[in-house]
C-alpha cells in the first residue's frame, strides 16, 4: 500500500465544484472514477482544497491509497487518458502514509482576475468577472497592503463556515495590471483561506478601486471582525487556487 | 442610409468559422441574426476575414448599411445585449458609403499561441496548441526572421485558394515566451495572408523548435513556392486574429 499525491489542474466552468455531493457532476467524483477505473480498486480521493462551483485551480492537491504496482510518476500520465480536458493532472508522487493534504502546515496562492475595459473580451467569459467601470489600480494596491500579515479575517468569511479559529497568515499579496487587456490580476499568498476570504477580499478592493472605500479604512474593517463592513463578494469565475506548497516549518 | 463598422471579438471555439453556411452555427450568421433584429431591416453583414472553425478573433472587423436612427456608436451596446458570451462587439462607428473592409489596404496581425510544457492547461484546451517536447525558441526566432518582408509566400499557402497573386508582404514578427505556464506567442503583422498561410508559418517555426527544420533553410523553403517543402498546417484553435488597421495608406 502507498500513498500517491496529484497536483491538479481544472477549468471549474463545467463542475459543481470540487466535493462530491449526490446528482451533480464535480472535480472529485471525476477524479474518484478515473483512479478507481485505473487501478480497479474503489478509491476516495482527499482534496486539500475544497473549491466552489466555478473556481478554477492550477494546483489544487489531492491523495489516495493504493496498492495498484503503477509507478507513482506514471500516475500523471495514465489519469489524463482517463480524465476530461477541463481536468488535468499535473504531477504525481509517492508521499508519506500519514500525509493528507488537508491537514497539514501550507502556503497557499490564489489569483483573482479582473477584466477592466468598455467591453468583456470573449475569452475570459468564464475564467475572470469584467467590470465596466473606472477601477482606480494605485488605491487597490494601497488598500492590499494593509492584508499582509496575521490578523482575524471575521470579516471576510462568509456565514457556515466551521472553523476554530478566524485568525490566518497573509504573507504576500501583489496587484499586477495589463494595459492592452485591462487586466487586473490579484495574487495572494497565505497560512490558510477561510470561507470565501479571496472573493470577500476582492470585493473590498473593487470597492476600493471604485472610490466607494477609502484604502485607509481597511485596517478598521480588518479590526471590526464583522462581515457587514468588508464589501460584496466577488463572482467564483474569477478565482483560481493556483498552488499549494507544503514544504514549509 | 449609413455604413456602420464593427469591430468584433469572438471565441471561436463553438463556431463554425466566419463565413456563413447551411446548417451550421457561424460567427457572420449569429450577427446578421443579431443585427437584423436590432434594426428591423434584413441585414448581411461583410467581414473582412473569414477565419476558419476554431480560430478566435480579438479585433476581425465587418460593416453593414442600415437605415436606423440608432447612432452609430450605440451599436456596440445595443448588439452585446443580443449576442451570446463569446461573441462581442468591442466598437461600433460609422464609415464612408464605400469603405469595404475586405477590398481595403490594411495590416493584419495574428497571433498564434503554444502552450509548451509536460502537461496541458485546462484553461488553453481551446485556444492554443499544446505540445510537450523541447522546442528551441532561439532557433524559432532565427528562422522567424526570414519571413519578415516581401515574399512570394505559394510554399505558405493550402490548395483551394484563389488569390490573383500569392506575394505578400511581412511587416513584423516576433516570438514572445512565458516561462512559468509554458506560453510561447509567435505575433505576425502583414498586408494580408493567404489560405491558412499563419497556421503554416507557425508548423513551419514548430519544426525548426523541435530540430526537425535548421532556422538557414527557411529562405529556401519560401524560395520553393511549394507547399510541400513547408511545415504541416498547426491546428486552428491555436490561432487568434488580434487586429486589422485601415490606416495605412
């Protein structure tokens, strides 16, 4: 028996999301079917990231047991036969029997992308959220700042959620823009994301880039812990779990 | 009565192609739809390119004459409220009676994108080439050079075309490289191109990246005008026609 971890890939548009529910087609069932066919066994996949219906990933990470004597590299390359062109394993590996991706020390970066012009462009209808309107760029990437480093996020968790404790880590957060396309990339690296945090994130910083919010009032959203005050949250298309790095102490 | 342009971006994907036909979806039959409806008249629509299914457009152009008092930059809006997700309007405005764009000295620039790394991207399934083996962008962009200027490109050109002279003339050419998802971009400004003559070029550039072709024999190649002597035509979602400038006089 041996543990096989896969980095994947997906264009979310066509799946309910990562985690299997009854009825609906989602990345995880696809991918359960795929591994089980493999290796003729019945295998449940553990994701660490359970995305939203619409969320894109480049790498999200997920791990099953199996006793199948397919080389744990192989993996890769055997799944994507068996596997839709919207999903795409990116690499496997053998990892550590007791390794489950949800529950270990990470860093994790999602991007958020914005398309800012008079009209959308054709091909990021389902990959980005356009927005008409003047965004001021400079503002947003003021008010981004005030994110970076440990604090309660209360305010940018979306009701439901089950956790321990609201307090996570942002080490790095960058806007970068592309002028001919206006667009607007939001890149965030942290200890962990509560429910929502990237899209709640973004929909402050739109709020910001419109003028509606001052960057200097973030810090007090920040502190206030209450969901009321950070702005909407932004559209599922737009995000995408770009990759999860577990080789952090 | 008035000539109004269109400038008009699209993903190509469930099209097929530009030019209208019987019994298929394509991109001139859904604006004809939408326009007609718009204006109450019957109204034919002409593009200046007719790309094939599967290519993509940032910026192909076509005009139509119509009685309507809706001016002429409204256009635009009012069309994109009719049109599907992957058809849009990125500018409406009104012309001389007699401008065609099909029959006018223009630039063109296409742009052709392979996705080049171990595995694919869900998110470039349809609009690039993937291709997994080594390919050497130095040589690429040597050989690239070659087609810059005035050529006799029949060697660049699928059968079936019935063009009055096969000469044309290059005006840029550059091959732009992103290291992290693997993107490599050949950008091509010309007078016009022939049947099918970027996908060629880019099969041609795709054979001296793999070293089947040495960047020194291109001049050669064109020198032909046999098409036989040329690379094999890359796939049609790999490409994308970004612009068309009327003026150049």
């Amino acid at each position: 028996m041996k543990r096989i971890m896969l980095v994947v890939s997906y264009d979310g548009t066509n799946y309910h999301g990562w985690q299997i529910q009854p009825g609906v087609i989602t990345v995880e069932s696809v991918l359960n079917e795929a591994v089980s066919r493999l290796t003729g066994e019945q295998i449940q996949v553990a994701g660490a990231s359970r995305t939203d219906a619409g969320v894109h990933a480049l790498g999200n990470v997920a791990v099953f047991d199996t006793c199948s004597r397919i080389p744990a590299e192989k993996f890769s390359y055997a799944l994507n036969q068996r596997l839709p062109e919207d999903i795409v394993i990116q690499e496997s590996k053998e990892v550590q029997a007791d390794f489950h991706p949800r529950y270990c020390k990470c860093r994790k970066t999602y991007e958020y992308t914005i398309i800012n012009r008079r009209f959308p462009l054709p091909e990021y209808r389902n990959t980005a959220f356009f927005y008409y309107g003047k965004l001021n760029v400079g503002k947003m990437r003021s008010a981004a700042a005030a994110f970076i480093g440990e604090h309660d996020f209360a305010a940018f968790c979306s009701a439901g959620a089950q956790v321990k404790t609201t307090v996570r880590n942002i080490y790095d957060m960058e806007i970068e823009e592309e002028q001919a396309e206006g667009r607007i990339r939001i890149r965030v690296t942290g200890n962990g994301f509560l429910y929502n945090m990237v899209r709640i994130i973004t929909g402050t910083l739109l709020e910001v880039g419109k003028g509606t919010l001052e960057p200097e009032s973030v810090p007090q959203i920040i502190a206030s812990c209450n969901r009321g005050e950070a702005g909407p949250t932004a559209p599922a298309k737009g995000l995408k779990l770009l990759s999860i790095n577990f080789d952090t102490d």
